[in-house]
C-alpha cells in the first residue's frame, strides 16, 4: 500500500529526459517487482467438424 508517501508534487515532464528523471524518483517501495510474461499455451488441434461443413454447404464460393 501507499501508506508512507509524503510530499508527492505532480507535474507534466515536457521532455523523455525529464519523464525518465521522474520516474527514476518513485522510491522502490511502491513500484511493483517486474512481472515474468506467461509462456504461450498450445491451442488445441482444430478440426473440421460436420458442423462446419454444414455451414458451407451448396456454397460455390467460401470467403
């Protein structure tokens, strides 16, 4: 929680540099630890089902 933060003074940076700065500034206890990406899931095989060939059916043309 952000129980200890005191004077906190919020401007607009008008440039990277000072963006960058500014952030710098944000004591560590109140920055999140960087989250590790989850891995990708395979999906599952797809397949065409009667279903989907239904749909499509007496269609010359399936766009």
């Amino acid at each position: 929680m952000l129980n200890n933060v005191a004077n906190v003074n919020i401007t607009e940076a008008d440039s990277i540099d000072e963006l960058i700065a500014d952030c710098a500034q944000i004591p560590a206890s109140v920055r999140r630890p960087p989250q590790h990406p989850l891995l990708p899931r395979l999906a599952p095989a797809w397949e065409v089902t009667d279903g989907c060939r239904a749909q499509v059916e007496g269609l010359d043309e399936y766009v």
